[in-house]
C-alpha cells in the first residue's frame, strides 16, 4: 500500500514541477549543486558591512594638523624640542601614508578577485537560465504523459517502484536546482553590491593618502618658517649661532664616538677580517637629486648670516626618493638626533666612513653590510634641515674631508 502511495504521489506532484517554470535538465540525477549556500551569502554580507566600516574609519584616523600646530607651538621656545617632536609627527604620517598605500594595493587585488567571482556567477547564472529554458520546453511538449509512460510501462511491479523513485529524484534536484539559481542570482547582487562598497573605500583611501601627504607638506614648511624665523630674529642671532655650534659640536661628538666605538672593536679582530677600502669611485648617494644646494667647505651659513664651516655636500633632491650607499661598508650607526634628524654611518675600512643625514625614512640597520649602491634611506626634511635634501659628509681617520675626492662629478 505505501508503495502505491509513493507511485500516486510522483504523478500528482508533475503538474507542480510543470507549473514551477523554473526546472532544469540534470546531467545526470546524482549532480551537486556549485556550493552556495545560505552560510556563503551570510558571510558576504558580512564582508560588505566590514568594508562599510572600515571605509568610515579612514577619515577619522586621519591627521589632524590644526591640532599638532597647537600641540607644537608650546615647545618653539627650545628649537631642538620641537623640531624632534614635529619630527615625530612626520613619522607618524609617514607611516599612516604607507600604511594608506597598503591597504590601496591590498584593496585593488580584493577587487580584482571580486570582479572575477562576478564574472564566475553571471557565467553560472546564464549557463542555468539556457538549462531552466530547455527544461521547460521539453516538459511543455512532453507534458503529463511523460511520466505516466514512466510508471505504466513498466514490466514489473519492481520496475515501476524505481521509476517512481526516480521521478521523485528529478523532483527533488529539480527544486535543487532552483534553489541554486535563487542563490546565484542573490550572490550576483552581493558580488555588485561589495565592488561598490570596495570601490567606495578604495576611493576614500586614495583620497586619505592625498590629505596626508597635503599634511606632511604643510608641517615641513610649518618646520621651516619656524627655524628660519628663530635663527633669523637678530633678539635671537646670538643664541641662534650658539645653538647651531652646538648642534655641530654635538654631531661631531657623536659621529666620533661612533669611530671609537669602530675602532675598538676592530682592534679586537683579526687583521684579516677587517674591511679594507680599495680606492674606488663612490656611487653618487642621491640619484634623484636635482642641484647642489650646499657645498663643501667655509661658507656664508643661508640663514644665519654668518662664516660658517660646511662639513658636506647638500643635494637637494625631492622628498621620499632614493638615498644609496655611495661604497661598499658595513653599517654602524641607523638613528634619530635632533640636528641630523634621521642619519646613517657606514664604515668602509682604513679610517673612511661616509655620513647620510635628515633623511624621511632608514631602510638599514646597525651591523648590516651593504653594498654600492644599495637603497639604504629615503631623502627628507628631519632634523636641523629647511628642505628636502641629503646632507652628505666623508670623515677620513677622524676628520672631515671633501666628498669630491671620493665622487665623480
């Protein structure tokens, strides 16, 4: 009796899938459906609302320069205070702009694999709707008939359970199928609507990008207006000059205790472990530069009027472009002084070592070696500096000498 209730079942639900109009022909009854599922486009959706957020938060981390000005205008009395602490905030931006950049790139290639998955789903979507169209043409001009052939012609009471079986099968991934296009088409509109929400933030973080380096532009000028204005206010003159001496006084003190420091530790290694210079030509350390802006030697200081001694060679180059290491050394100081801003020292055997300073960003670190012309920093404004530029020095067995004897000009 339940077999004939299976068999009355099967045909009574053909005018429902006829009716369904959104049947497919299966290549074959055990087919699986491509995989989405309620669970696919829960989680989609999730993605979008992420990158709503996340586009919300770009311009609330960005900086605020009207508010570091304030923050900085308390510390103008002590010059080498502020320009530490405005260098600080340089950094700071610095980074969120390369931070900005990843996030751009890592963004371009999420959009490209969304754009691909689209392409993916409106392929799937097109390729079911020609399957839905040929389905229900053929049970148009099949009609009922189709399965009561099925079930009586069947030879045996056996053959026509399995014949009932397998229009409930077809039923079945029938609805299958359905559902398949259902999600389909929900995941078309979810892939749409996440480029928007994608191209949106991408937009957003390029703008970001664009505001801060607006940002770091205008606190380097804010920098030097302010030591330009300090150093050139005759109440101040005097004390301008003591502080620059100072500041000179304190990188040779620095840069000498670093040639101690060298020293001693040589002196504890081999002599055939210690790095020799062979007497080659210096790579020129910024490719990019565009003028010497202050050369070697005795020379009248820009701003603060005076004769002054000028222990290298300034080439002004634009902000962020490559600083590389004029010969091959070994690195033994990458640091942070308030005159310097951001320098290197690179040893390169019997008593030279070449100097890069108030560089943006140091890509080397103490104990590296490095070879000729490799990328070490980037140009920038840190420190004691009124512009972008490399203020490069050559220091042989204790003293300064001119770049020019190590350069081609």
């Amino acid at each position: 009796m339940k077999q004939w209730r299976k068999i009355l079942c099967a045909v009574l639900c053909i005018p429902v899938i006829v009716q369904a109009a959104f049947l497919f022909i299966p290549a074959s009854i055990d087919a699986q459906a491509s995989g989405l599922t309620n669970d696919s486009i829960k989680q989609k959706e999730e993605e979008i609302e992420n990158a709503r957020e996340l586009k919300n938060k770009l311009q609330s981390n960005l900086t605020d320069v009207k508010k570091i000005k304030e923050e900085l205008e308390a510390s103008k009395n002590d010059l080498t205070a502020y320009v530490t602490q405005l260098d600080g905030q340089l950094k700071t931006i610095q980074e969120k702009i390369a931070d900005l950049k990843d996030k751009i790139a890592e963004k371009e290639e999420e959009i490209s694999v969304t754009e691909q998955e689209l392409e993916v789903a409106v392929e799937d979507q097109e390729n079911q709707y020609d399957a839905m169209k040929k389905r229900i043409k053929f049970m148009y001009e099949k009609g009922d008939n189709l399965y009561m052939e099925l079930i009586f012609s069947s030879s045996s009471f056996g053959e026509m359970l399995n014949k009932a079986e397998y229009i409930e099968m077809l039923s079945s991934y029938d609805r299958k199928m359905l559902d398949e296009y259902v999600a389909t088409r929900k995941m078309i509109e979810l892939y749409k609507e996440q480029l928007e929400e994608d191209r949106a933030y991408l937009e957003e973080a390029r703008s970001g990008v664009e505001q801060e380096e607006a940002s770091l532009g205008e606190l380097i000028d804010e920098k030097e207006r302010t030591i330009t204005e300090v150093s050139t206010d005759i109440t101040n003159k005097e004390a301008a000059i003591a502080e620059y001496e100072a500041d000179i006084a304190e990188q040779n003190e620095t840069i000498a205790a670093l040639e101690k420091a060298v020293a001693e530790e040589k002196a504890k290694l081999a002599e055939e472990n210690n790095l020799r210079y062979d007497g080659g030509i210096f790579s020129w350390p910024a490719p990019s530069y565009t003028r010497i802006s202050d050369d070697y030697g005795t020379r009248i200081h820009p701003i603060l009027g005076v004769e002054q001694f000028h222990n290298g060679v300034d080439m002004a180059a634009p902000g962020g472009s490559p600083i590389v290491a004029a010969y091959d050394g070994n690195v033994v100081a990458s640091d942070y002084s308030g005159s310097m801003g951001n320098y290197i020292m690179i040893d390169h055997g019997d008593g030279l070592y070449t100097i890069y300073m108030h560089a943006s960003a140091l890509y080397v670190s103490k104990g590296d070696f490095v070879t000729k012309g490799q990328n070490i920093a980037a140009v920038g404004s840190t420190g004691r500096s009124t512009g972008n530029h490399l203020h490069f020095s050559v220091r042989l067995n204790g003293s300064y000498v001119s770049p020019w004897n190590y350069l081609s000009k």
